[in-house]
C-alpha cells in the first residue's frame, strides 16, 4: 500500500470515528443518525418572508405559522447564549409524519441532526407551544453551528438539555413540575451532573423519546441547575457559554468560571434549591 493510500485509509477511519462519537453522545434530538441527512426529503420551496425556512410541498400553512414563530425563538436562543447565529440556518417543514420520519428517524415531534431542524406536522395539534419547540432545537442548532458535532458530543448531555430547556422555557419538559423535580432532588432521584461525557445516559439513548416521564424529570432538574447556575452569577454563567462557543473543554471552563468544579455546586444545589 502507498503513502498516499494509507493516508487516505487513516482519513476515511477518522471520519468513521467522528461519527460514531457524535451519535453516541449526542442527545436525544439535537444530532440524530447521521448518516439520515444524506437521505432526500422531498421537494421545498423556501418561504418568502424567511429563507432560512424551508417548507414541503403540502405544508405551506404550516410553514407560514413557523415564520412567525421563528424570528422570537431565535431571539430568545441568542438571549441565553450571548451570542448569534451565524449564517446556515436552515429550518424542515414537513408535510406529513411520514416524510418527517423518512428524513429524521426520530419518533420525536421536533429533530436537529446534521446542523438541520426539521418540525413535524405533529406539533400544530399543540400550536401553543411551537415557540418552545422551536428554541429548544434551535438552542442546540446555535452550539452545533459554531463548534461543530465531535466538540458538541464533548458537552455534557445534561448541559446542553438544560441550556436548551432553559432557552425555551421547558420544552423538553413541561409534564413535571419545578416542585416535583426538586422532590425527586431531595430523595436523590436525579440526573448525574458529569462534568464530561462519560457514555450512553437517559439524554442521549435515542431510544428514549421526549415525553419519556423519567427523560421528562431529569430535563427539568437539568433545567432548574442551570437555571441556578445563571442566577447564582449571570457574569459567569456567561463567561462559561461563552468558553463553550469557542471550543473550550466543559469541566476546565467550569471551573475556572466559578471557582468550583461541577460536583461540589450540585451539592450545594441540591442543599439550598434556586436561590
């Protein structure tokens, strides 16, 4: 074998590698399979009003509904994340469950894979909280397009579903409770708060859908400790996203932003509630 071939072989495994690692860290629908967004997903025209909209043919209703919704859950996102979105937004508006399934494999109403959001018809039976689901994707989308998927999957799962919860006030967990979560907090039924990925957890089992009751708690409790994390110091909370948009390791930012690793504020968290 030539130089040149065994160069290539090395490039093609890293790839390989690359992917493997976004899918199995990645949360539930923030990255998705990546080998779906090679699959074609019909025909779309983009919306006139917003281009970053792109509608299926038979979803033009839908579509408009999502153009006036958008423009306030990317304001909402870029709130929360100090930061904007750069340019490559793109936004799928299905047509039917069935093309929304062809395209993204997810049971789950919403899905951002391959820097896509795609929204199936599904969401406009609950129109009322199109917004929240549309800053919960989008939460994810704003960190995926400036660090990219492999340093995306580096983020800790609880982090990047209570960021993105927390953006959109709860999409990803409006069937329990702030009271309820802090209950399961206090009898030590809780998320693990790892200041790294270490593996497969409830966020990133794609198994385990959205409306998943446990998956719903947790999202709140991930919710409620950043939440907390923002109010105990918003200054560095936002030096802290901030360090993550520019590729920074999550546990060594952490620290350095608040003087403590992760562990030791859960504890007192988890002693003293939100503040």
């Amino acid at each position: 074998m030539s130089y040149i071939q065994r160069k290539q072989k090395v490039v093609v495994l890293k790839v390989f590698i690359c992917v493997g690692l976004v899918c199995l860290f990645s949360g539930c629908t923030e990255i998705g399979l990546m080998t779906q967004s090679f699959r074609s997903t019909g025909v779309f025209h983009s919306l006139a009003s917003d281009h970053r909209i792109h509608i299926e043919e038979g979803a033009e209703a839908f579509g408009r509904t999502v153009g006036l919704y958008l423009p306030v859950a990317v304001r909402q996102v870029e709130t929360r994340q100090y930061t904007k979105f750069p340019p490559g937004v793109h936004v799928y508006v299905m047509a039917s469950e069935e093309s929304y399934y062809k395209a993204t494999r997810s049971k789950n109403k919403t899905a951002m894979m391959d820097g896509k959001v795609y929204l199936s018809p599904v969401i406009m039976k609950e129109q009322y909280r199109l917004q929240q689901y549309l800053a919960y994707e989008m939460s994810h989308l704003l960190l995926y397009l400036h660090i990219g998927p492999s340093k995306l999957a580096r983020i800790p799962a609880w982090f990047r579903e209570g960021l993105a919860n927390y953006a959109s006030n709860g999409a990803g967990a409006y069937m329990v409770t702030d009271d309820r979560a802090l209950e399961a907090i206090k009898f030590g039924k809780h998320f693990k708060p790892y200041d790294r990925m270490w593996g497969k957890d409830i966020f990133s089992d794609k198994a385990i859908g959205l409306a998943d009751p446990q998956r719903q708690m947790y999202a709140r409790q991930a919710m409620l400790f950043v939440k907390y994390l923002h109010f105990r110091n918003e200054e560095k909370f936002r030096e802290l996203v901030m360090d993550l948009h520019v590729s920074q390791p999550f546990a060594a930012s952490f620290e350095i932003s608040y003087g403590y690793p992760v562990k030791n504020l859960w504890t007192r968290y988890k002693n003293i509630g939100i503040e």
